[in-house]
C-alpha cells in the first residue's frame, strides 16, 4: 500500500498543483516515506519549495518526554528554513507565520485518539489557513487502531487542546478524513485537499488498521508500538491518576501499576465487575519500576495489556472500557484510594485532568458512585457511539 505522501512522490500529476508554490511541512519524526527518507528530505529531492516547517508537540525532531514541554521555534540547521513550533509559546499559529508558505503540507502519524494533540492541532491550522486564505493539503496516513469507536462524547464546553471537538475517545478516522470533518462541521471555507492512501484495509488481519509490512515509528516519545496505539484510548486515563502509566519503562501506556497494588486482586475484582469489558486482549500480571516520572525508583504491580498476538480480538478489545474497569476496581476494593491526579493538565487549570481527558466528568463520576454498575457507563457509552458511527459517516475515504 501508499501512504499520501508516497503517493504525492510516486505520482508528478499530483505534485503539479505545487509548482511555483511556497510550501511549508507539518511534520514530526514519524514523517517517514516507505524507505524511511524524512518527508522534508523527500519533498525537496522532489523538487517542493519548502519555506517553512510546523512541529507538533513534542517537536519537529521528536524530543521532549512529558505533556507541557514546549518546543523553541528555530531555524532548520539543513534548509536553513523557520522551524515553527505549535507547542511552544502558542499552540496556533501566528499570523505573521502565515506569510511564509502559499500551501501547508500536514503529514502526521496519529494514533486514532481523541486526545492525541495531532488533532487539535490540525483543527487550528485548519482555522488559521481558512482565515489567511492558505491550502492545506492532508498526506493521509493509516489509524493504527483502525475503525473502532469508543468513549463517551466530549460536552460542549470541554473543550481543550486534548479535546478538539465533539467526538469519542475512538474515534476510528485517518487525519484526513478528520479534516474533512472538520471542515463540514465548522463550515470552514478552506482550500483543503486529501492526499489519500492507496491499500488502506483497517478492518483486515492481521494488521487491523497498521499495515504489518510498514515500520512503525514513534510519532511521540511514549508511543513505542502498534500495541500502545492500541491500548492508548484507555491508557491515556492514567495521566489523569496516581497510577503509573509506565513512564519511565521501557513500554509506557501499555500498562499501569502502583506500589500499593496487588495485581492479582485487582484483576479478580475487574472480572467481577465487567467480564466482557476485558475481551479482545490478555491481561498479565507484572512488576516494574520507574526509572522517572510516577513513582520512581518504587516497585510498582500492575498489569500488562497484551493487544497483540494469539490472544488479541480486534473487534472484542475496548481499551476504555477495560482501564475503566480497572478502575472502578481501585474504588470497590479501597474506597478512599486517592486515584485522581489534582494537577494542571494540558493548560487547563481548575478541572480534574480525568475529566478534561475524558471531556467532562462523566466516567469519573461512575466510578466514585458505588451503586453504579458497569450497565450504567455501558449505557451512556454506546449511545454516544451509534451516534458518532452516522455522524463521521460523510467524512470517510476508505
């Protein structure tokens, strides 16, 4: 299979539109073509006047560890071009970037997740090239967890830059068919143009929306594997906690633990609960210590999801449902666990990062209720999901 920027590569009639044009290149270390050239070096071999770079958070290059490290803006020490930075000072572009590109390239690898910041970015630079009268081209790359939806839908009024818009946790779109979304439901009178994949098959094994063939490549310093990408809708919800995602191991966002756990219980104690919450996946019991970050230097217990191998069910695994599982385990077991993180989470300040991850407070008020059941959240869940399945319906491409 293509990805869009192998196609923009391989075929000139699709490159045509750039010539003559000054052209910037929203791009990160995952920006790979199929023989894993940067895209920024691929592009100018080709012949694209590249005036500008985007970063992302994390960077350009990649770099920086934890949530609210921000990037510099600097100069590309190659193309001797301006290096912008979308997670630095401002997290939208400035107006006077604007004037340095006529069309703005944007390859990202994402992971499928609503919380993942690619998304909100791509919503910003969206709103700044419709504003400035700027093209946008999107080099569609795969979703790694392919189309599954999950989660509850963000509220209005939650909105941040772990929560773009309206949509679940799982939302089951490429970035270019999120820009397409983007752009019919705000309205935005952008110039936008979809550089599809060519082969793209996300219900297929054994890739299920990774093609086995392609490398993978960390898009983010934590996002080490396909199988995080898997788990990372419902991993994710750990940054919200006191629980350790895995920072600080060698497989961050693929487990959780805690000094004070027993990993044998908590796994009794999550079947209880929600037995079919925990299909699709195996659940292994494990020890671990953080060199950084959450609990450092402690011996931590938890578990290990494995959505992978023999025992991984593309269609029965929910990552969400699982690590809310897990949680409402915590609380039955220990009802004054302090489980939730009070901490500034992605610029927002005064709210819970559990709520602003999940996008309002929803699942974290299941959890502390102990007459609610896993039907409840069930409940609430699935109807937020049948409704997104016909409200992404027009957006799709493959």
């Amino acid at each position: 299979m293509k990805f869009g920027i192998d196609r923009l590569l391989a075929e000139p009639d699709l490159r045509n539109p750039l010539e003559g044009k000054r052209v910037a290149l929203l791009a990160h270390p995952a920006s790979v073509t199929v023989d894993l050239t940067h895209s920024l070096d691929a592009l100018v071999a080709a012949g694209v006047k590249i005036t500008a770079m985007f970063g992302p958070q994390h960077g350009v290059r990649g770099d920086l560890q934890d949530n609210m490290m921000e990037s510099p803006d600097y100069t590309d020490p190659v193309y001797g071009v301006p290096v912008f930075s979308l997670y630095g000072e401002v997290r939208r572009p400035r107006g006077h970037w604007m004037g340095t590109f006529d069309v703005l390239l944007v390859d990202l690898q994402d992971v499928g997740c609503r919380i993942y910041t690619f998304v909100t970015t791509l919503l910003y630079v969206l709103e700044a090239c419709a504003e400035h009268g700027k093209a946008v081209w999107v080099l569609d790359r795969p979703n790694p967890t392919g189309r599954p939806v999950e989660g509850t839908t963000l509220l209005s009024g939650w909105e941040s830059f772990v929560g773009a818009g309206p949509m679940p946790m799982r939302h089951g779109l490429t970035l270019g068919e999120m820009a397409r979304w983007f752009a019919a439901r705000l309205g935005l009178d952008v110039d936008l143009c979809v550089i599809a994949m060519d082969g793209w098959r996300p219900d297929e094994a054994p890739g299920f929306g990774w093609p086995p063939e392609r490398v993978w490549i960390n898009p983010s310093p934590n996002a080490a594997t396909v199988n995080m990408a898997r788990a990372y809708a419902g991993t994710v919800m750990l940054e919200g906690t006191t629980l350790s995602e895995g920072r600080g191991t060698t497989r961050p966002l693929e487990l959780f633990g805690a000094p004070d756990l027993d990993a044998g219980e908590l796994l009794a104690a999550m079947r209880r609960i929600a037995p079919d919450w925990l299909a699709g996946c195996t659940l292994r019991p494990i020890w671990f210590q953080p060199t950084f970050h959450k609990h450092a230097s402690a011996l931590c217990a938890g578990l290990f999801i494995h959505a992978e191998g023999g025992g991984y069910n593309h269609a029965a695994f929910r990552p969400w449902r699982l690590q809310a599982a897990a949680f409402k385990a915590i609380r039955t077991l220990r009802p004054d666990y302090p489980l939730w993180r009070d901490f500034a989470y992605e610029y927002e300040f005064g709210r819970l990062a559990i709520d602003v991850i999940n996008g309002g407070p929803g699942l974290r008020t299941w959890v502390d209720d102990p007459a609610a059941g896993a039907g409840d959240l069930e409940a609430l869940a699935a109807a937020d999901e049948s409704a997104w399945f016909e409200e992404r319906r027009g957006a799709l491409l493959y």
